[in-house]
C-alpha cells in the first residue's frame, strides 16, 4: 500500500528546532507504524531517532503518537488507521522532554515511579520459605501487573498536559497515571503491610486527587491496565481507612452539598471549602484564578443559583444514597 508518513522531528543541534517531514512509501498493508519508520530509517533517511526493542508489545520502548493519540508503533498497523494513499502523524510522547524525534527522555517517568516506592514492604521477619497468598487475593492484581511502562497513560495524560502548560516545563507534581497504577499494585497486595502509610502519602495534593477522569489513560493503555480505575479504587480505599481530612475528600464533599442543594457547583465556596476556610497559605495564591475567573464569567456565579430541575438532580442523589445503604460495596459508584 502507498502511504504516507508524516513525522514530527526535533534535533537539538539544528537551529529551526521542531519541524514536520513527510515520507512516501510503498509498503506491505500488514506493515506496522514501526516497520514503515524502521524502513524509512534504514532505506531513506538514516538520522531519524526513534526508540524500539522486542517488536511485540512486550518492552513498552516504541510508545509515541500516531495520530493524535499515544499507541505501541509494533501494535499498530498502517492498514487499520489508513486507507492506500492516507496520510498517518507520528509524533514523540507527550508530557515528556523530547531528545531527539521520536526518542523522548524517560527520567521523569522513572522518578515518578520510584517516588510511589514500588516494592513490598512486609512488617517483621521474612517467611522461611515463601511468602503464600490464596489465589482470590492476589488474581485480581493481573490486569495491573501487564503494565509494561511503556508510559502511553503518561503521553496523553490530560492534568500533566496542563501542568506542562501552565507550570514549569517538565515538572509536572501529578504522580500520574502509570506511577499510580503502580501504587495500586502494592496498596492491593495482601503482602504488603504499609497500605495505610501509602493511602495517606497518596491523599495529598498531586496523589489520587488530582485524577480528572477524563479516561485518556484507559483509552491509550495497549496492556488493559486502566490506570483511573486503579486511583478511583484508591481514593475509595483511603476513605474507607479513615483517611479524610484530604483537600480532595473536601473538595469532593463540597461538589457533592452544592450540586444537592441547587443542583450547581457553587464557585464562590467551593475552593475554599476544598483547601479550608481559613488556608491562607493556598487562598491567597488562587486570588488571581479567581479574579480573571470573575472578569470572564461576570458576577453570576457570586450568587448561588439554582438549575432548573433541580428536583430532578436531587432524586438522582436519593437513588444513589438508598443504593449504597442497602449495597455498600457500590458505594462511590455513580
Ligand atoms: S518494540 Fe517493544 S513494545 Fe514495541
């Protein structure tokens, strides 16, 4: 098939920085994104960088952008994102320091790994033998056990992107998706004895909280790992160890009374009752957010205001709470 690759390139030693090539090839259709960018490397052009190892899904080392989204170039075939003739982006990850290409610095990612300190911590002597766990308390930990790190959840990461954007380059606090997941990995192991300390390092301001839903990383994970679902579990798992006095569990809380009595988040309470009354220390630093906040919205939000079918929001609580008193184990699902 005829297809044509257009690739975001970088080097740091040419002076117009990033810019776009594209390459016409003529290829087999079963062609993965890695195949046509190891041919063009080796029969076109032998100075574009990328990264790659196994070529079977299974070292995590060629994630990049194909097409706007994060993906493994080995999984990826050509014939399923294009038709002959098509046009198909490839980008390095994102969120991440470019070094060259598609070759992006992995340093941050490992940090964040390392800061979640990925390893057992079983309290009193080790067993003779074996650690020995029933199979029920452990199966549950598979799906997040094929995280290969391939760091796709980080590239497309939606709170990290605007962190990038609007904080220092490449010094993103969100732990992120992967080092989470990973968290999730020892917080559920039965071995582990640490599970409360974790919860609660997790709470704080740039842990479980600062997740925004937003599914990108259950999306691009190739490996199923669904990293959001692993820091929802979290956060449901600190609550229920008691650990609640968190800017997230208030923040939540706040949403929660608002949207119940008028059916709105009530902007003007809602910050300061998340980080508390009387925080000063974060007050004072969010005035600005607040003041563009009001020149763009005007003083509308100054007011509680009720929605319309309000009743109807409400019932949706009253549904929600009879379930989780009748079926805890719901409870926090929507
Ligand atoms: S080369 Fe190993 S996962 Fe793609």
């Amino acid at each position: 098939m005829q297809v044509n690759l257009k690739i975001r390139r970088y080097n740091p030693e040419r002076e117009d920085g990033v810019y776009w090539q594209t390459y016409s090839l003529d290829v087999p259709s079963q062609f993965t994104v890695l195949d046509a960018l190891m041919k063009i490397r080796e029969e076109i052009d032998g100075s574009l960088a990328l990264r790659c190892s196994c070529r079977s899904a299974i070292c995590g080392s060629c994630s990049m952008r194909v097409d706007g989204h994060a993906k493994l170039a080995c999984k990826t075939k050509l014939n399923v994102l294009t038709e002959e003739g098509g046009e198909i982006s490839v980008e390095p990850m994102g969120n991440l320091p470019v070094i060259k290409d598609l070759v992006t610095d992995m340093q941050p990612f490992w940090d964040k790994v390392r800061q979640v300190e990925p390893w057992l911590q079983a309290e009193g002597p080790a067993p003779e033998r074996e650690y020995r766990v029933p199979n029920e308390a452990m199966v549950h930990l598979t799906d997040v056990m094929n995280c290969i790190m391939c760091g796709a959840c980080v590239s497309d990461c939606t709170v990290l992107e605007a962190e990038l954007k609007y904080g220092k380059p490449y010094d993103q606090t969100f732990i992120a998706p992967a080092a989470l997941a990973k968290a999730y990995r020892f917080v559920a192991d039965p071995r582990d004895d640490q599970q409360r300390e974790r919860l609660k390092k997790l709470s704080e301001p740039s842990g479980v909280y600062d997740c925004t839903h937003c599914f990108e990383c259950v999306e691009v994970c190739p490996k199923g790992v669904a990293p959001m679902d692993r820091i929802l579990k979290m956060r449901e798992l600190a609550v229920e160890a008691g650990i609640t006095d968190k800017a997230g569990v208030r923040h939540a809380k706040a949403a929660e009374q608002s949207i119940k009595a008028s059916g709105r988040n009530y902007e003007l309470t809602f910050y300061p009752k998340s980080v508390g009354l009387f925080n000063v220390k974060e007050l004072l630093p969010a005035m600005p957010t607040g003041l563009a906040f009001v020149r763009k919205a005007g003083t509308r939000f100054l007011l509680p205001h009720k929605a319309e079918n309000v009743q109807k929001i409400q019932r949706v609580f009253k549904k929600v709470g009879k379930r989780n008193k009748e079926n805890p184990n719901t409870e926090g699902q929507a």
